[in-house]
C-alpha cells in the first residue's frame, strides 16, 4: 500500500508516518520508483502500537523508542523488555522516606517479590506512602499487604495474557502495551469495584436510580 493508504487505515497522517520513521519507530518501506514507497501489513502493525504507547500509554517519542529498539532486538530478552518498558511509563515520584522504602520492602519480603533494585515501583509505592502519611489517611496503608495480594493476582494475570500471545515477539509487545496501557485499565476497573462495593455496603445493594442502566 502506498503511505496514503497506511494513514488512512491507522488514522496517522502522512507527516507522522515519515516523523516516526526518522525516529526509527517505524521501519521505512520498500522504494519501488524514484518517489513511491510500498507499505505492508506489518507497517499497520507497527503504526498501532506506537499510537498505543504514546497516545493511551502517555509515553514520549523518545521513550516509546527505547521500547521499541528493545522489541526489535533479539538479544533482548523478555525480563529486559518488562524492565525497559516500565522504566519508559512516565511517572512523577518524590524521593521517598527510608522508613516509607522499609515498609515497601517488608511487604515485599511479605510476597516473596524479587526484583532489581531499580525497580520504579519501589519509589513510586513509597512516595505514596509518603503522601498518605503527610495526609494524615495511613488506614490505607495500613492495608499494604492486602493491596499487595491483590497485585499478586494481577501480576499473575499479566503473565498469563502474555504467554497466551503467542511467539516471542507477540509475547513481548503484548508486555509492553500491557505495562503502558494495564494502569489505566486498572484504575478503570477499581473505581468501578469501588462505587459497586461502597452501594453493597452502605446502601443495602440499591444503585441510585440516576446511575442505573436504562431498561
């Protein structure tokens, strides 16, 4: 397909195509004439999921293309590609406290969690912690180990979508849009868990009638 057509399927415009191809997110096309240029399924492909990591994962050009030199990399292997791509997800964290860093590795010794000591979620979760202290809520943290069973579960589930995708090459962008995109998804699905169980236990399972499904 010509690059016309590539952007019409992807919803990318033509500028952007050629942007990202510079920037090596996007292999170039086959020349096929002094100025025509043939694009094939895996362009489609490609295109998609660089939108995905940068439009819905929040990542930058930049970072979007260390994720994507990582996917293209042979020598790169899965464990790397998770560690690359959670580095990638932008995140604003304040340096912890070291009593806030103790209680986040205490429930890790909890879990049995191993990981690399630059772990972004490391300083992340006690930045939180932190930021609950300062609030003066510690009920929630408090319940650390609790939310962190429930991680558990979905670290689980994670592996398992992706060892289900398939080849290698599946398996490691199914963890990069996973780590981009799973956050969202979560904070989704939490909220919702949430009204539902707040309705279960405080209003005798009765939705107000506003918030109901139209019969």
């Amino acid at each position: 397909m010509r690059v016309s057509e590539l952007s019409e399927r992807t919803g990318v415009s033509v500028p952007s195509i050629k942007y990202y191809t510079r920037e090596g997110l996007l292999p170039a096309g086959e020349q096929t004439g002094y100025n025509s240029t043939d694009y094939g399924e895996a362009h489609v492909a490609r295109l998609r999921l660089v939108r995905a990591l940068i439009d819905s994962g929040g990542l930058s050009v930049a970072a979007a293309g260390r994720v994507i030199a990582a996917l293209d990399d042979p020598d790169v292997s899965l464990p790397q590609v998770f560690g690359i791509a959670q580095q990638a997800v932008p995140r604003e964290v304040n340096a912890p406290s070291e009593s806030a860093l103790d209680a986040v590795r205490e429930v890790m010794r909890e879990c049995g969690w191993a990981t690399v000591a630059q772990n972004p979620g490391i300083p992340l979760a006690g930045s939180v912690i932190d930021d609950l202290a300062r609030t003066g809520h510690t009920e929630v943290t408090d319940r650390l180990s609790r939310y962190a069973a429930a991680m558990d579960l979905v670290a689980e589930a994670d592996l398992d979508a992706v060892a289900s995708s398939g080849d290698s090459d599946q398996m490691a962008e199914t963890v990069v849009v996973g780590i981009a995109l799973g956050d969202a998804l979560l904070a989704g699905l939490r909220r919702i868990a949430q009204e539902s169980h707040t309705h279960r236990r405080y209003n005798d399972g009765v939705v107000p009638t506003e918030n109901k499904e139209p019969t």
